[in-house]
C-alpha cells in the first residue's frame, strides 16, 4: 500500500506533520500558561500527549488515504481526529474535558491547522 508512493509524498507529510505537532505544542503552551500552570517538561507532555496520539491517529489516516498532507481535506482529518481521540483519551486519563475546552481546542486547533495549509496553497498558487 504505502510503498507505490513516491518519497515526496514522505517527505512533504512529514514536514506537515512536524508542523501540526508544533500547532499543537503552541496550543498546549498558551492553555497551560493562560491557566497558570507551569510550562516545564512534566506538565507540556501530560497535557500534551493525548492530542499527539490524536495527531498520530488523523496522520495515519491521512496516510492511509494517500492523501496530500498539505491538503485542506487532510487538514480536516488531522484536526478533528487530534480533537476527538485527544479529548477522549483525556477523559479516560481523568485530565477533564469542560464544554468550553472542547470548543477552544474546536476553534484554536482548526484554524492553525487549516489556516496554515490555507496560506501555504495561497501562496503556492501565486508562484
């Protein structure tokens, strides 16, 4: 399955990835920080590592698509499946997921993740 895609499709989702995953260290940063919880290693990575699980799951099946990882409908996967299996996983963990959270994660996730995949194809259709 995977081994009839050229190295650029790799190469170009796993840049994408790389970006996502900032997308959602940044998210994880102002949150804890807004919260007045400490920013140090142990905090980011409990807060973080249910959303990367959910950033690993949308990748996989953006990847099992072969879809584009710069595309907007990847995009889309990618970011509803870090919400959804995130907020789950935080549930099952006992971390909480207040309504609110839900659509802050909704909204900040959504629009870097499609925004910047926005961008790019804007700028790429001008060159």
């Amino acid at each position: 399955m995977f081994y009839k895609l050229p190295v650029e499709f790799f190469t170009m989702a796993r840049g994408w990835a790389v970006i996502d995953f900032l997308v959602v260290l940044l998210f994880v940063g102002i949150g804890r920080s807004n919260h007045h919880h400490l920013v140090n290693l142990s905090g980011m990575t409990s807060t973080t590592w249910p959303f990367a699980v959910g950033l690993g799951v949308g990748w996989l099946i953006v990847l099992a698509r072969h879809q584009r990882g710069v595309s907007l409908g990847a995009g889309v996967e990618v970011w509803l499946a870090t919400v959804a299996v995130g907020m789950i996983l935080r549930v099952i963990a006992g971390q909480g997921t207040a309504f609110a959270f839900i659509l802050v994660a909704l909204g900040f996730l959504g629009a870097l993740l499609l925004g910047l995949r926005l961008a790019y194809s804007a700028l790429t259709r001008r060159n």
